[in-house]
C-alpha cells in the first residue's frame, strides 16, 4: 500500500456533501433552526396563548423580544411556532411525493398508453397557475390546515411526477430491472424495490426544494388567512397578526421572518450541496495534497 493510499484511509470519511460551503453554512443554521424547533417549547419562558402583558410592549425586561396584537410573549410564541412550520411543510412534501412518486414510476416503467395518458394528466394540472388553484381550493373547500396541506401537495405532483418519470426512464433498461423482469418479480417490486433504491439520490436533491417549496407556500397562505388560523402558534401567522404594529413593535414581525428565512435558506443550501456533490463526486473523492 503505498504512503499517499494510506493517507487516504485514515482521512475522516467527511459527507461529500459537507465539502462544499454551502453544506456547510446550510447544516450549521440548520441546527440552529431545529435547536429552536424540538427545544422550544421546553425553553419557552410563557404558554404561547398566554396574555401577560400590554399589546406590543417594547423588547426589554421580562420580555426579550416584546409582545404581540394581544399582549402575548412574542419569544415563547417564537419557540413554538416552528414545530407547525415544519409539520405542514413535511406532510405537504410526503403527500407530493406519494402521489408524483407513483405517478412518474407508473408513466417511466409501463411506458406506452400508460405514459401518455398520466403525463398528459400531469400537463393538465401544471396548466393552472398554483396560486389560483389554492384559492379556488380555498374557496369551496374552506381554510385551515388540512386545505393548505393538500392544495400545496397536489401544486407539486405534476413537477415531481416529470422528475421521476425521467429518473425512472434512464433506469428502466439496465440489466438488473430486465432480470427482475425475466424472473416474473411483481410490477410493484419492481418500482419500489428495484428502481426507486437507484434513483433516491434524484429524490434527495429534489426532496430538499419541495420542502422549501411546501414551507413558504402554506406559510403564503397562512399569511393570506386560508391556512392556521388564530390564536396557533406559527411564524407566518405570527407575522400576518402583528402587521398592525410593525412601527411599534417590529420584533413580533421580524424574529418569526428571520427564523421562517433560516429554516428554508438552510434546507436549500443543503439541497443545493448534496446536488453538487453528486455532479462532481469524481473530483471530491480525490485525494488531498
């Protein structure tokens, strides 16, 4: 074994995705964001419905970062907020999944009428444009979460769909997918146990984009009214409810922004590292001088 090969074995096996800064910076406000997230309720000093002071009192004293509309504690609400942001966001992406996911398997692995007919589908829903099909949603369905959950899912199955179907297509003909075919395997093993293993690293550094996606779009509608409604604890909302009193009291505003900026910056910058590191993983493996 020569010295510069034994060098290479004893370097730490670092993620290749945290070679390049943006995994870096996205993991480090990450961890700060999910700190904020899983702890907060624990850290947070007032029940977040809880009324204990004047309506946007200054930061200071007793209250860090002010209170809200009401006279809540705008810090406790912030530590709580996250975990309704994050839920909804998740859900979102998972439903999305679940449905393009199957659609572009279905449309990749059949091929033929199957193909045309899911994808022409796909088209149709891709033609309208996402905002007014979560308000006409809205409309007749109602608002609350659930609403927001589903419309911002069903936005996405169209894009996600194309993306497996394409993964799905340059797959599909290898030799290990024609032997599970030769040897009478299920269709359904196929795609789940067959393709979709050697194309999750096209899921991966997708995932990350429609997570940030979900976030910001059922933040969006929490904003306009149709998706968490009062007195929840949740950053869009939080923000949504303290327009009145942005000149007075600007941190009920900005800390839910600033902390709704990180969550979804920090996702993208992961997203974004993982997708290069596949690009140039012959270079990233070479070793260091």
């Amino acid at each position: 074994m020569t010295a510069l090969a034994a060098r290479a074995r004893r370097r730490p096996r670092t993620p290749r995705f945290l070679r390049h800064w943006q995994g870096r910076i996205g993991l480090g406000l990450l961890v700060l964001t999910m700190v904020a997230v899983v702890f907060g309720p624990v850290l947070s000093p007032y029940p977040p419905t809880k009324i204990i002071g004047p309506p946007f009192a200054p930061a200071g004293g007793a209250f860090p970062l002010g209170t809200d509309v009401l006279g809540r504690d705008v810090l406790s609400r912030l530590l709580w907020g996250g975990q309704s942001v994050l839920l909804l966001g998740g859900l979102a992406t998972a439903l999305a999944y679940a449905g393009g996911g199957t659609v572009g398997l279905a449309a990749g692995f059949l091929r033929g009428r199957i193909d045309a007919t899911l994808m022409r589908l796909m088209d149709v829903i891709l033609a309208v444009p996402p905002l007014l099909f979560l308000l006409v949603l809205a409309t007749g369905a109602g608002t609350g979460a659930v609403v927001a959950v589903v419309g911002v899912a069903l936005i996405q199955v169209p894009g996600i769909a194309r993306i497996i179907r394409a993964a799905t297509l340059e797959v599909a003909g290898r030799g290990y997918i024609e032997a599970a075919s030769a040897r009478g395997e299920r269709t359904s093993h196929i795609l789940f146990r067959e393709i979709t293993p050697n194309i999750s690293p096209t899921i991966v550094a997708d995932g990350g984009t429609r997570l940030t996606v979900s976030i910001l779009s059922i933040a969006a509608l929490t904003f306009l009214g149709v998706g968490l409604q009062p007195p929840a604890a949740n950053w869009a909302l939080m923000m949504t409810e303290n327009r009145p009193g942005l000149t007075y009291q600007p941190w009920a505003v900005i800390a839910p922004a600033l902390m709704l900026a990180a969550l979804t910056l920090s996702i993208n910058l992961l997203a974004d590292a993982y997708a290069r590191s596949m690009n140039t993983s012959a270079e990233l493996v070479q070793p260091a001088t």
